[in-house]
C-alpha cells in the first residue's frame, strides 16, 4: 500500500527528499575543487621535473622545497578535503572537521597573503607556471570557500575543532624556521629570518598566525548563521 501523497515515511530523515540535489551538487561541487587543486599542483611537479634542480641544486632538493610551500600544502589539504566530501559529503568526524577547517584557512591565508604580498613579485614564469599559479593561487582558495558557502557541509566547527585546527599551521611554521636554520632557504621573502633578522620573521609570521586565527572565529560565526546542510539518506534498520 502506498503513502499518502505529502506523507512523511515513517523512518526516513527529515528532508532526505529535498536535500537529494544538494547532495548530488556537493558531490559535483566538491569534485571540480579537488581538481583544481590537484591541477595545480601537478603542473608544479611537472614544472620541477622537467626543468631541472634551478637553484635548489638537485631536483630532489627542488621537489622537497615545492611540498615545502604553504601554497602547497594548502591545496593539498583541499584536495584531500573536497575528495573525501565528493565521495560523501556528509562526511563526519573530528578529524574530517578538522581537516575541512584547515583547508579553508590554510587556501584563505594562501590567496589573501599571495594577492596582497607576493603578486608583485615580478617573477616571470612560462605558460604552465601561470596556470600553475592562477590555479593555485586563485581558483582554489576561492573554489573552497564559495563551495563550502554553498554545499558546506554545515555544521561542523566547534571550540575544540578550531584549537586542534592551529596544530598543523604551528608545525608548519616550526618546520620552516627549522629548515631555513640548517640550510639557509626560506619559502617565502617575508619568513627569511636570514636576511630579516629572527625578530622580524617572527613578527610578520605572528601577523598571519593573527589572521588565521580571526579567520577561524569567523567561520565558526558564519557557520552559525548559513543553513545547515542536507544529510545523506541513513540506511534502513530492521527492527530488532
């Protein structure tokens, strides 16, 4: 016997229905960023492959200083992010939370601190290298945060959320200082403790550990305001 038209099924979710195409757009949304990201990416990996060492000296020194790049890393965190979310996007959990949160701040500090520090670097770079960078530097830290406006998934930040998101960018920051100490190369002019003096590095680092920081609290305060986001179907349990 059929369910009366408009009749909730007893059993199924609250809007599993309506939030079908959310769900089947977030798949497609959360994809298309991953391949971005993944663009991006393996066009720099081409790049110092095919180019040879530069002035890192061997290729495997210049591969080991690309995955060095916070610009890097962050959309490595996106694509490991929007491919777990693509697969399901009402992937839960706290080490997803935190995964998910980090992309969007690490991407976030990645285009606000390239757009308004490093764009004007005057580096040429050939065909690849600007699509590299448009990708990179553009296209994904946009991408993520217009599709998690849009698709989410929401809501997931928390307090706790939040203070575990600040381990990855204080290991990273640990790791460059570190690195830079033993072999003299820094990612990035603004870091160069060498030729900035430890202070100054220290202080401009402490600047975008600030933003990164204000960032977070906003996300959890637009969270709290955006529309929570479907949920996938549960599967049916029979009655034990």
């Amino acid at each position: 016997m059929t369910a009366e038209a408009g009749a909730r099924v007893p059993g199924a979710p609250d809007g599993a229905g309506s939030g079908a195409p959310r769900l089947v757009a977030a798949r497609v949304l959360h994809a298309l960023l991953a391949l971005a990201a993944v663009g991006g990416v393996a066009l720099e990996v081409a790049r110092a492959l095919t180019e040879g060492p530069g002035d890192a000296g061997t290729v495997s020194e210049r591969l080991v200083r690309l995955f060095s790049y916070f610009t890097i890393q962050s959309n490595l965190l996106v694509l490991v992010a929007s491919a777990l979310l693509a697969a399901r996007p009402a992937r839960s959990g706290r080490v997803m939370a935190v995964l998910h949160l980090d992309a969007l701040l690490c991407i976030a500090v990645t285009g606000v601190v390239y757009h308004t520090v490093l764009a004007d670097a005057g580096v040429d770079l050939t065909p690849s290298g600007d699509l590299a960078n448009f990708l990179l530097h553009t296209v994904t830290p946009i991408g993520t945060w217009v599709v998690w406006l849009l698709v989410g998934p929401r809501p997931r930040f928390g307090g706790a959320t939040v203070a575990w998101s600040v381990a990855y960018p204080l290991a990273w920051i640990g790791y460059t200082f570190a690195r830079g100490a033993a072999t003299g190369w820094y990612p990035y002019p603004f870091l160069d403790a060498g030729a900035l003096g430890l202070a100054t590095a220290a202080r401009n680092t402490a600047v975008v550990a600030v933003g990164f920081l204000v960032l977070a609290v906003l996300v959890r305060l637009v969270e709290r305001v955006l529309p929570a986001s479907p949920r996938a179907p549960a599967p049916d349990v029979e009655p034990g």
